[in-house]
C-alpha cells in the first residue's frame, strides 16, 4: 500500500511507521491518521512482523499534534468525523497484540503526545518535550489525553499540563514515568535497536499475553485484573513456545520460539 503522510518499511521484522511532514512538524490531519490505522492493521496482519515502531521525519518533531489548519473549518459535524477518525489509531496502538515503541526524536505535542503514549514503550532523545497545548488554542485534547495523562503523570500533574498547556522537557517526562529512557540524540536510534533485540528475542505469543495482562490493569478493578492474569497465564501453557522456553531454559540454550 502506497501512502502519502507516513513512511512505513519492514526491516528485519520490524515495522517502522515514521510520520512523514516535516514541514508541518509531522502535524496530524485526517489523512494521515488513516494511513497509521492502515498501517498498524497491516503490521499485525504480517506474521513477519515482531515489533512496531513509530518515529517522525527530521530532527524537530516526532508529532506536533493536530494540523490546526484545519480547525478553522471546522463545525461540530466535522468534529464527529475527526474523533472518529482519531480514536481508532489511539487505542489500536494500545490494542494491537504486538509491542509498539514510541522513538521520540522532539516535539510530541497534543496528539503526537497521546499516540506516544499509547505505545507500550517511549525512548526520547535529550531534545524531545512533550505537552497537550490543545487550551491555547481553545479546545481540550481530543485524542484520550484526558483519560491517558493522569493514568501515567497522576491527577495534579496532568491537570497542570492540560490547563495550563506547558510542555514538560524530556528528563521531567523521565521523572513522571511517562517515558522510558532519555538518550544523546546521536544514540536514539542504537538504544531503540537494543531493545528491539531484547523484544525480537522473546516468544510473539507470550509477548501478546503479557501485554494484554498489563492493559487490563488499567481498565479494570484489581479482583478482575488478577483473574485475567490467571487466565493468561494458563494460556501460556497451551503454546509450543511455552514448553521450548521452558526445555531451552533447562538445557542452558537459547530458546527458538516460533510465536505459537
């Protein structure tokens, strides 16, 4: 499939869906929230593919949020059409059974923030900051920023950000625990391939329980969440990769894991 906003490759069963406007900071139109949908629905459809990661295009922006070009056209009918559209690839990052890497290489504002966030790991680079300015420009975040921020930063820290529109630098994102690491630009890419490696060395079937295990923390009382775990977990034994884990273990070897 041919796109015009994003660059999506597959190397070495990774796909990499970078953001492609630099001239725009990597700002988010219709366009191409739907050519990430697409993308994010071919990577999971690629058993070849192990891990996804999304980046932006230059060196000044991973994603600066929302096309604002288009808010002045906009009527309440139209904001309908772009939730609708915004939603999608929001939560499918949090829902596709594969891990998804956020490689923050600078700006991640409004909805470049909020699908950053949606990923299961965020490696940053010195320069990176991150924010929803959405109220300056007189709107809220519409990408579940309201609902994703204080589940990461906590309440008082989430409303500081979202009311007052402030971005935070990259080694307060560390401090909060909204990113992972905080790296030299220079060493961005190199940090995100090592965890890759680490990622890629794992069973995909294993990866898909433990991260489904995780996400249900967040969206269901504790008593539910430990019986989804119990539940995953007696899953577990019920793939080869289980039992090759377990045998490789035993014969102090690598594990060949075949994802089933």
């Amino acid at each position: 499939m041919k796109f015009e906003t994003i660059i999506y490759e597959k190397k070495d069963n990774v796909a990499w869906i970078t953001f492609n406007r630099p001239e725009k900071y990597n700002a988010q139109n219709q366009t191409l929230l739907g050519e990430v949908t697409a993308a994010l629905e071919q990577a999971r459809d690629d058993d070849e593919v192990q891990v996804i990661v999304f980046t932006g295009a230059g060196d000044k922006a991973f994603s600066a949020g929302a096309d604002i070009n288009m808010f002045m056209e906009w009527t309440p009918i139209s904001v309908v059409s772009w939730t609708k559209a915004t939603k999608r690839p929001y939560t499918f990052v949090r829902e596709i059974p594969k891990p998804v890497i956020a490689m923050v290489n600078g700006l991640a504002l409004g909805g470049g923030c909020e699908l950053a966030m949606g990923c299961d790991i965020i490696i940053a680079s010195e320069n990176a900051r991150f924010g929803q300015p959405e109220i300056s420009v007189g709107v809220i975040p519409g990408g579940a920023g309201t609902q994703m921020l204080p589940r990461l930063v906590g309440e008082k820290k989430a409303k500081e950000m979202i009311l007052t529109g402030d971005p935070i630098s990259a080694e307060e994102a560390l401090r909060l625990g909204l990113v992972n690491k905080v790296v030299p630009a220079d060493k961005l890419r190199e940090t995100v391939d090592e965890i890759i490696k680490k990622l890629k060395s794992k069973s995909p079937a294993i990866l898909k329980f433990a991260k489904l295990a995780v996400n249900k923390s967040l969206e269901t009382p504790l008593s539910v969440g430990i019986d989804c775990e119990a539940d995953l977990f007696a899953l577990c034994f019920g793939t080869q990769d289980q039992k090759e884990g377990a045998k490789a273990f035993l014969e102090k070897r690598p594990p060949n894991y075949t994802g089933k």
